[in-house]
C-alpha cells in the first residue's frame, strides 16, 4: 500500500462498478460545479458520530442505520422524508427502552443514490441496455435515453441531498423530535399486535419519566427537544466522493463532507483497489460489509490498511452472510479480529444475504430469514466472547409490500399491491417496528 494519499490518489487503482460517460468534458465541468459548492455536512459533525461509534464499539451504546436501498429523486418529497425520520426515531425509543442504552441514529440517506449492480447491462425481448445504478448515475426506465449515464444527474443528487438533510435537520432539531410532545410518535398503519400494546405503554411510561424528571430537576429538559441524527450512504461514485471530499480548517486531515459516515460496498472492498485506497485517507468513521467471500486473514488486513491507528469507532464492520450461512462464516471473522486485538464496532445487516425472487417475478426477503440473522447474529457474537453492537436494515416508514412474512403475514401474492422499490425489498412501516421489538428483546 503506497504511503502517500491525496484525495484522488484512488484513480491509480482499478475502481470496480463505476460509470462509463460518453462526454469527458461534461464529466469535468459538473465535477469542477461540485468541488465549488458547500459540503453537506460539516466535520464538526463526523467528529461528533466518530465520539459515539467509539462509545459503541466500547460496548456502551448501540448502533441503528436503516432507510432505502436506494433513495429516489421522486422520493425527496416531505411526507417521505418525515416518515424515513419518524420510523428510525421510533425504533430507537423501543432500543432505549428495551436496552436502556444511548443509541446512536444513523439513516441510509441524503446521498445513497449510487447503486452497485451484478451485471453491466441488462437485456429485454433482445434489447441490452446499461443496468440503472442508482438516480446518480442513471434512470430506471428501460430506454436508452434513460439508461445513459449522465453527468447533470450527479449535482441533482448533490441538490436532492442537500434538501433532504435540510430537512432532517430542521425536523430532529426541534418541534417534530421534541419527547415532550408523544403524539408526534402515534403508530399508523399498524395491526393490534402485542408489538404495538407494548409501544403504547412504552410511549406512556416515557411521558411519565420525562414529567418526573423535570419535576425533579424543577425545568423542562432542554435536550429532549432534539435528537441526533446522522446521514450515511455507499461511497461508490469515487469522482462523487472526490468532488465533496475537503481539507479540514483545523489541518486535520481530510473530510469527505458528502456524508457523516460512507461505507465500502461488498463488491468493492478489494484491498488493492480504489475504493479501499480512497477510504483509507479520509477522517469519516467508515463502514465495511462483509460477505460470504472474505476470509479472515483478509479481513485482518483489511481493517489494518483501514484503521492503522487502531481507533474505536473509526471502522464498522457491517456483516452480512444470510440466515444460512451466518453461523458457519461469522464466528472465524469474530474470532480473528478479536486474537488480533482489533478495534472495530460489528454491526448486522440481516438483508443483503436474504435477497431471493419469488416465481411472480418479485425481489423480496423473508421477515423469518432477517430475524433469524438477527438472532443468529447475537448468539455468535455472545459465543466468540465479542458484541454485536448495530444494525443495518432496510426500510422505508410507508405501508409497502416488498419483504413478505411479519405481523401482517405478506405473501408473494401481496407483493404487486404496493411494490415501490427500484433496487432492494425494504422492511415496510410496520414489520421494522417489529424488527425494533425483538432488538429490544435481544440487547437485554
Ligand atoms: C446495499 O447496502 O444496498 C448493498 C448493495 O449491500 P452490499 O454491498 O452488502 O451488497
Ligand atoms: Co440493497
């Protein structure tokens, strides 16, 4: 590994899954636009999840990261973004609850708009078109038109971003995220299930805590009007994470100020590769997924080349096997990270394993498989003497009808009734909030 970095010291290596333009000098001009435009968050910002993931990789808090699979141009309207912001803070009261830890909130929003894919093209009735990466990159519609990647798309989504996190900002630093008002936190859409009696006591029980506090502490509790809330999304697009990657006022270093916390796709997680070189430089706390194909020496190597100081909070790894292969794959990973001393907050992403098409032609996952993952996940963690310290879910705050199974018991035939994703089948509303509950039930 070369010892000098520069923020585009990556353009030496091979960059898998990235996009082809057809107009150089397109690409150049909006990449000069974005390198002028204010970054999206600040590194005051990182800084301030770098303290919590290092809280949680020390075993004192827990860690939720969930939202789309990919965000969509169409999707940055209010009512989702309010509901993407409602479901994640209601999740996290449950954890607080049931886990009576401090949980650190993270979404899979404002960027994750770049998608790796499995194949380069995709062909229909004889027709073969490059494969949509995400609104990024290129267009869902299968047309040419639509599927060339087109360079303008990349300051949309720079745009699209920074009003989602507008948003989120105004929304989780007052009125809407303030525990004194309850009534903000109503489930909707949901069955009477014992998941949601429980929620109504907890919510009841936490209006009667908060009454008691002040009450003790004779004023109202200032820091129940907010909560915080980080942004995160897959650094894929290098000449994207490039354009908003800044050296930091303080001389510390750089910042990729596109986001709080980028992470490192499956795909793209080759030590000698680009995406690995341009994370290594970065100041951002950063996450890796792990799949079935690593193996543990080089992982080891992995997480050295990455977090060579050995920092607690800088490196989330973020496994995901599937159901089956769980118990036979994670407890080599658990166990050398652990003999070798490594720092490194595990975190459990319960979908990408358990992705399978139905024979009506639908993606979906199974609510069964991503608790058994779940549950899989804490008792080999607990076994190899480490701690499962997150989650990484998909999900979206609507009533959709993309994962079958949970508290409403979706079947393939329920699919077609509100399939909205583009890319991955999401936890809807209600089967997250229940995803919440046996969290809960397994941080005790
Ligand atoms: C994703 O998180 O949407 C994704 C593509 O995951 P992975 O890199 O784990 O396949
Ligand atoms: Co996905």
């Amino acid at each position: 590994m070369s010892t000098t970095w520069t923020p585009n010291s990556w353009q030496d290596r091979l960059a898998k899954q990235q996009p082809v333009y057809d107009d150089a000098a397109e690409v150049e001009s909006v990449l000069g636009s974005l390198a002028d435009l204010p970054p999206l968050v600040t590194a005051w910002e990182v800084d301030k999840l770098q303290a919590q993931l290092s809280e949680a990789a020390q075993g004192n808090s827990f860690v939720l990261q969930g939202g789309d699979c990919s965000e969509s141009f169409d999707d940055c309207n209010a009512n989702t973004i309010l509901r993407k912001l409602k479901v994640l803070i209601q999740m996290s009261l449950v954890l607080i609850c049931g886990s009576k830890q401090r949980i650190v909130r993270i979404g899979r929003i404002a960027g994750q708009y770049a998608k790796p894919r499995s194949a380069d093209t995709e062909t229909r009735e004889g027709v073969e078109l490059p494969s949509y990466r995400g609104d990024i990159i290129n267009r869902s519609g299968f047309n040419e038109t639509d599927r060339r990647p087109d360079p303008q798309l990349l300051l949309r989504a720079y745009e699209r971003s920074a009003l989602t996190i507008n948003y989120i900002r105004a929304l989780s630093q007052g009125g809407f995220a303030d525990l004194h008002h309850p009534e903000n936190w109503d489930l909707e859409f949901v069955r009477n299930t014992p998941g949601s009696r429980t929620y109504q006591e907890l919510l009841e029980a936490l209006s009667d805590s908060i009454r008691f506090m002040e009450v003790v502490s004779a004023g109202e509790l200032e820091q129940l009007r907010r909560v915080d809330f980080f942004t995160s999304h897959e650094g894929l697009h290098l000449l994207y994470e490039q354009a908003l990657t800044r050296a930091d006022q303080r001389q510390r270093g750089y910042y990729n100020l596109s986001t709080h916390l980028p992470w490192i796709g499956d795909r793209t997680r080759a030590i000698d590769g680009a995406h690995v070189e341009y994370f290594r430089g970065i100041r951002n706390p950063i996450g890796i997924k792990v799949g079935n194909t690593i193996a543990a020496d080089e992982l080891i190597d992995l997480v050295k080349v990455l977090n060579p100081d050995n920092t607690p909070g800088r490196l989330t790894l973020i496994h995901r096997f599937g159901a089956e292969k769980i118990g036979a794959k994670l407890p080599a990973l658990a166990t050398a990270i652990k003999k070798a001393n490594l720092n490194v907050l595990w975190s459990c992403d319960p979908m990408h394993g358990n992705t399978q098409a139905t024979r009506n032609g639908f993606k979906t996952r199974s609510f069964d498989d991503i608790t058994s993952e779940i549950i899989t996940a804490f008792r080999v963690h607990k076994d190899c003497g480490t701690r499962l310290g997150g989650i990484h879910l998909e999900l979206t705050g609507e009533d959709v009808t993309e994962c079958v199974g949970g508290p409403a018991n979706l079947t393939e035939f329920d699919l077609p009734r509100d399939y909205r994703s583009q890319v991955d089948p999401r936890l809807n509303y209600e089967q997250a909030m229940e995803i919440a509950f046996l969290l809960a039930e397994q941080c005790k």
